[in-house]
C-alpha cells in the first residue's frame, strides 16, 4: 500500500534562497567512526533521516552512548563495541549495512545485519568476497541479507575491485583497521572517497596514490569536532528542478562539493546550465559551496565512463533534466543503477511514461530524444526516495495535476524535501495516497 502522496501542480517560477539536509554518506560515517574513535566525538548538521537513522540506531545496539541535543546534533562516546542483544537492523540503508559489515568483521563477538525487504534485495556478494579473503566468517543465503558475521582473525590483502563503488571500498578498508597487516584497494576509476577523507582526519595511517587506496592498522581513531556539509544529492533535486522550470533563479548555500560527487554539476554545466559557484571552503574537511542556478535551455549529452560514478545516485532526476533538453540523450555504462533501492532505470522510465514521456531503455542505460511535453498523472514512488523526488520534480513542469503516491520514503535522505520546494514557489502539497483510476 502506497504511503502518503505529494500532490503537484504546473510552477511558474522557483525563486529564494535555501539549504539542503547534511550529506547522508558522510552522516553515516560519522557515527560509525565516532563509535570507533578514542573520545568524544561532536557531529553538527548531521542528517536525520530513515536510512542514517538506522545506522545511529545500530551503533546503539553496538552499546555506544549517543546523545542527541537536537534532531542535527549529536555527541558520540566512542572507543569500544560491545555485543549486540539482537540483530542489527539497517532498514533501508546500503550503505550502512555495507559499512558496518567491515567493521562487525573485525570485532572479537558474532552479530546479524538485516533490513526490510528492499534491503535483502541488494547485492552483498561485493562486499562478501573481499571480507572472506581478509578471512572474515561472513554468511548469507544467496548473497543477500541477512548477514551472518562470526569473530575471525584478519589478514591484510590487496584487492583490485572490478567495480568502482564507495561502499564497498569503505567496507574493507574499514576490515582493515582490524587486520593482522595492511590492506590496499585499487579501484577501476574514481568512487567517493568520503571513507579516506574522514579516517585521515581522525588519525588513521592511510595513503592514497592514483586509483590505490592503504591502510595500515595500528592507530587509534582520534575524537572529532566537525559540521556535516549539505548533501550534493539532496540539492541535485532542487538544481534541476530551477534548470527545468521557467523563471527560476535560486540560491543554495552550504553544498558539499567534493568532486567525486558532482558529476551531475559538470553534465548540467556541459549541457548549459545557468549555474554559478561561490563561496568555496571547507566543512570536515569535504568543500562546499553556494551555488545559483537558474532556468536554463539545456543542450542534449552523452555520458558513460568515470561520469557515472561520479553521478550514479543523480541518474533518476537528471533523466528528467534530459527529458527538456534539446537533442538526443544517451547514457552508458550505468547497469549499477539496476541494482539500486530498486531498477531505477526501468522503474523511471516506466513511471516518466505515465507522464507521457518516450524512454528507450537499454542495458546499462537508456536514450531520451528531447525535449518532451509532459502531461500530469498518477505516479508511484516505489518506495525509492529518489524516484519519488524525481517524478515530485517532473510534476512542476507537467500540464495539470500530478500525483506521486508511496512519496514518503524522500524522508529517507531529504526530510523537509516538500516543505523546502513549496518555499521556493513550488506548487505541491502532501496528503494521503490517492488511488490510480
């Protein structure tokens, strides 16, 4: 059954000034880390949202004192892990499942990590195989959640990673903190490299050197006093949203923009987007920025290789973006994005279809030929929280009404999302859902 609805209508014109929530990846290592590091750790801007929320609830049941000032800003008493009572539920989170399984590899007591539904969906053998090398005792039935982790002693390894991905990079080299001798990964192309940045700073023995990542064990972590930045794939929603709708001209502050994130930034820019940067500096060690983005007549692009990683989490909403760009868009490379919280490549278009659009989808992508008219219906989340942001988006440029049901689920990574684009003149609501005719 669909979960509450956001129902939107034909905008004019976005205008105004706002902020974003804090980065989610770097929300997640921040209380996973901090449970780790010797001290106390202070975390302001931190993002309370569905799936950070089950990675602070985790480190709980790992018996880490966290107190919560408010909703954005916590104290982390770290330095020691104890058993859990029960299972570790992760609920909807990747990355906090991905994560904290290198860190549960590594301690001298068994746990479970489990999720919804959605979650045992998700490929786990990625991260299984580099563990089990390290000699962790980590089961699965299929190589999906729940995941099974005993006590094991670990070894360093070095492990060329056929995929460019964050989440599993973080995993082992997360396992190799707790390793007899140092670990390196060596990725394909570029990833996030949040994981480095934020070991580096609490202490941690790391180099990097092109594509090869190291971690030597042996350090402590060392207590941190930081500010979570705005999440970049927060802002992505708002940035099209402005490209897109006529009349527009927005201001965000704060954004996170690390270069590994902000693919999307360089594809609208290439593809001409009124877009300008300001005010560069840095928070926990990660820059940030103003950006101003105004309505803008996008030219058509093609995309694959190192672009995609450094965007995969902005394909659902930049296929809207594409959608009013002149020309023909094609997009390679991004299979990652089937294996997502769901297909966001066949659940986009086949819900972009409800609104009229024309999306041919291809193995590892799709091409749209632009741009489109859209005319307002129906739509399903799926429980995705960007594919429910993304066709949110798609609704303000659409004739008449459109209706996103199962739309809760943005409270996943943007709580406020729909509060923060009616303030820039969006014109949406939130109700219950309404029943497709």
């Amino acid at each position: 059954m669909a979960t509450g609805s956001f129902v939107v209508r034909p905008t004019d014109g976005l205008h105004g000034e706002a902020t974003v929530p804090g980065d989610k990846s770097i929300s997640h290592r921040a209380v996973m880390f901090g449970a780790l590091a010797q001290g106390t750790t202070h975390v302001r801007g931190w993002l309370a949202a569905g799936d950070t929320e089950a990675s602070l609830s985790s480190i709980q049941g790992l018996g880490v004192q966290v107190i919560r000032h408010n909703a954005n800003d916590l104290t982390i008493y770290g330095g020691e892990l104890h058993p859990p009572t029960e299972t570790l539920n992760l609920v909807n989170a990747g990355t906090g499942i991905r994560l904290l399984a290198g860190i549960m590899a590594g301690q001298p007591f068994g746990s479970v990590l489990d999720g919804t539904e959605q979650l045992r969906r998700r490929p786990m053998k990625r991260i299984m195989e580099p563990l089990r090398l390290m000699g962790a005792d980590i089961t699965a039935t299929n190589d999906r959640a729940p995941l099974t982790i005993k006590p094991a002693n670990l070894k360093g390894i070095r492990y060329e990673m056929p995929m460019a991905s964050a989440q599993v990079k973080s995993s082992i080299l997360l396992a190799g903190l707790f390793a007899d001798g140092a670990t390196t990964v060596v990725e394909p192309g570029p990833a996030r490299d949040h994981t480095e940045r934020m070991l580096s700073a609490m202490g941690v023995n790391l180099a990097v050197e092109g594509h090869s990542v190291t971690v030597t064990p042996g350090k402590t972590l060392q207590a941190q006093d930081f500010s979570v930045p705005g999440d970049f794939s927060s802002a992505a929603f708002l940035i099209v949203a402005a490209c897109i709708t006529p009349d527009s001209d927005i201001t965000l502050t704060g954004i996170n923009l690390n270069e590994t994130r902000t693919g999307l930034l360089d594809v609208l820019l290439e593809m001409g987007a009124d877009i300008t940067v300001s005010d560069k500096g840095l928070e926990a060690g990660e820059p940030a920025g103003t950006l101003q983005i105004r309505h803008s007549a996008l030219k058509a692009v093609e995309i694959g290789g190192d672009t995609v990683v450094r965007m995969i989490d902005e394909f659902p909403v930049f296929m809207v973006a594409a959608l009013c760009a002149e020309g023909r868009t094609v997009v390679r490379n991004a299979e990652e994005l089937r294996v997502k919280e769901t297909d966001r490549i066949k659940v986009m278009a086949g819900e972009l279809k409800k609104l009229g659009a024309e999306i041919t989808e291809t193995e590892d992508g799709f091409i749209i030929d632009g741009p489109q008219k859209l005319m307002g219906a129906i739509v399903d989340g799926h429980d995705d929280h960007r594919v429910a942001m993304s066709m949110t988006i798609a609704g303000l440029i659409a004739d008449e009404q459109t209706v996103v049901n199962d739309s809760k689920c943005a409270g996943d990574s943007f709580p406020g999302f729909a509060e923060t684009l009616a303030r820039l003149g969006g014109q949406l609501v939130e109700q219950d859902a309404l029943e497709e005719a």
